[in-house]
C-alpha cells in the first residue's frame, strides 16, 4: 500500500487539536469476516496510562492526544469487503459540519480518503480509510500530532506493547 503511507504522513502534517469530534467506528460485521485483524481504541484513562509508558524520546508524538482508533482487517480472498461497508464512516464525516475530504486516490486494486475536521479554522480531526484487495485500514485520531516526532517513532525500532503499557 504505497499511497497509504505517503498519503497518511501528508494528512498527519497536520496538527490536530484535542477538541475533534468522535467518530464512531463500527466495523464489526467486516471482523467477523477477516482472518486477521488489529484492533485499537486507546481513549481516557487507558490512553493516558498507555502514553505514561512511552519512551522519554518519544513524548513529543504524543502530543495532546485524547483518543485513537486503529482497525486493521486483513481477508482471505478480494471481494470480501465492498466499499459499500464503509458507508456508515463516510456518512458521519459528509453529513457533521467541519468535515471535507482532503485526499482522494483510487487506482485499480487499492483507494485512500483522508478526511480532517475543521473547527474555527483549525484541524480538528483526522479520518484516515485505505483499502486494497485484501485489506483494509481506518484510522480515526483526536489529539495532536507533530509530523516530525510521528516519522521519529516510525523510523525507530521501538517495540511497543499495549497490553503492558494499559497494565493487563
């Protein structure tokens, strides 16, 4: 997924002030028919005991942070997924005030839409959705996010484990 990570550094340029509307993120009948998955929403006291544990050179990504929602679905064959399922994601974004599509790009067997809020004229939000045949990624963030500590902590070999950081 080339564009996804060109797309998704362009769109998390941005900084994104704590104040952005929650999105809910809904994919559960997609889960069901996943054969991997990854799924993260790290918000209020978990967020803050998982961001208590991050490496001292790696505080400045954390910005201001007040919640994170990763959902990684990886399927056994294309077509398991449509573009249809995620209408309940794009219809929260097209229909609350704030929101506008910022990037589009669709090419044979993948796509990414990054959506950002706005709220006074500033960034208020971050919707990332990329999809390609046998996958897919959504990314919703509400907090801030300084670009160059984001491409300090991809760049590291830092393994991180959440369940750890959260005390289970």
């Amino acid at each position: 997924m080339k564009t996804l990570l060109t797309a998704a550094t362009l769109g998390l340029a941005l900084l994104i002030p704590a104040c952005a509307q929650t999105l809910d993120i809904n994919l559960d009948a997609l889960a069901a028919k996943a054969k991997q998955k990854v799924e993260v929403t790290l918000e209020g006291s978990l967020l803050t005991q998982a961001l208590d544990k991050v490496p001292g050179n790696v505080k400045g990504f954390t910005g201001n942070l007040s919640r994170l929602v990763v959902r990684h679905y990886e399927f056994d064959k294309p077509g398991q997924y449509a573009d249809a399922d995620l209408d309940g994601i794009r219809k929260q974004v097209s229909n609350a005030s704030g929101w506008s599509r910022v990037i589009s790009n669709k090419e044979e067997h993948e796509s990414i839409d990054i959506y950002m809020l706005t709220q006074g004229g500033k960034p208020g939000g971050f919707l990332l959705v990329a999809g390609e045949e046998k996958q897919l990624t959504v990314v919703h963030v509400v907090g801030s996010i300084d670009l160059a500590s984001l491409q300090e902590v991809v760049a590291s070999t830092i393994q991180y484990d959440l369940t750890k950081a959260a005390g289970q």
